[in-house]
C-alpha cells in the first residue's frame, strides 16, 4: 500500500501540498505522525510513502523560509 495512484510521486506531491494547505505549519507533524503510525502498525511501505510527503513538505517548508 503506497499514498498515491501512480506511483510516480504526482500523489504524495499533490498530498504534501494539500496538508501544508489544510494544516500550515503544522502539516510536517501530521506527516510524521502519520508515518510513525503506518510503522508500528507493521506497514512498512505505508511508512516510507509518508516519510516520503513528510520530506516534500519540509523542503517546502525551508524554500519558504529562504524567501523571507
């Protein structure tokens, strides 16, 4: 189980954007929670899919901050 219906990446981009939407700043605690969840509920690959929004996100987070 991956986030996403490609498998391309569209998905989690489209993801991370819409939580940093939704949730602002906290939007990488919410990916990382998620991803800490999907990984003591033994979904290993669940996990690596949020790790993965998690690190768009704070890429995003930091081009933000470079801008100010």
């Amino acid at each position: 189980m991956t986030i996403g219906d490609a498998g391309d990446g569209h998905g989690v981009e489209k993801l991370a954007r819409d939580l940093i939407e939704v949730h602002g700043d906290e939007a990488a605690t919410i990916a990382r929670g998620n991803a800490r969840t999907a990984a003591l509920a033994g979904q290993p690959t669940l996990a690596k899919s949020w790790i993965r929004v998690l690190s768009i996100i704070q890429r995003q987070q930091a081009d933000r901050s470079k801008d100010i």
